[in-house]
C-alpha cells in the first residue's frame, strides 16, 4: 500500500524526469531528437539498477524482488551494463 510519504516521492521522481527531458530537449536548440524512447529508457536503467543494487548490498535476488524481475532478467540486465559481479 502506498502512503503519502511515498506518493510525494513518486511525485518528485516524476517532476524530475519530466524536468530533465524538457531541459535536454530545450539544450538540442532545433536538432530534431531520436529514438529517445531508448535514449531515457538506458539512461534511466542503469543508475536504477546501480541504485538498488547498492541499497540491497548486491543482493541480486532481494534487487529482482525490488524492481519486480525474475533474477535471471536481473542478470541480463546487469551483463549488459557490466554490472555483474
């Protein structure tokens, strides 16, 4: 069940990520963007994984339960970042 405490948090996630596609589109100044689905979706993935890594003390099973990945897709993703311990 999420709490307010948690809901603000997701709020703020939100508007920062809001606010920093605004402002990297704002700096390209005319450049059209591309694929910047995957752009934010690489660059967003591997600071989370960092970041529950580092809570869980590497616990990779506990970091798959985290980000709601079986563990063989969390380590997929950590060869692919080279975060594989």
């Amino acid at each position: 069940m999420i709490n307010q405490e948690d809901n603000q948090g997701i709020a703020q996630l939100y508007h920062a990520v809001k606010h920093s596609i605004r402002r990297y589109l704002y700096e390209l100044d005319g450049t059209q963007p591309h694929d910047m689905y995957d752009l934010v979706l690489r660059q967003v993935e591997q600071p989370l994984l960092e970041a529950i890594l580092e809570h869980t003390k590497g616990n990779q099973s506990k970091a798959a339960e985290y980000l709601g990945l079986n563990r063989g897709t969390l380590r997929k993703k950590l060869r692919t970042y080279n975060l594989h311990k």
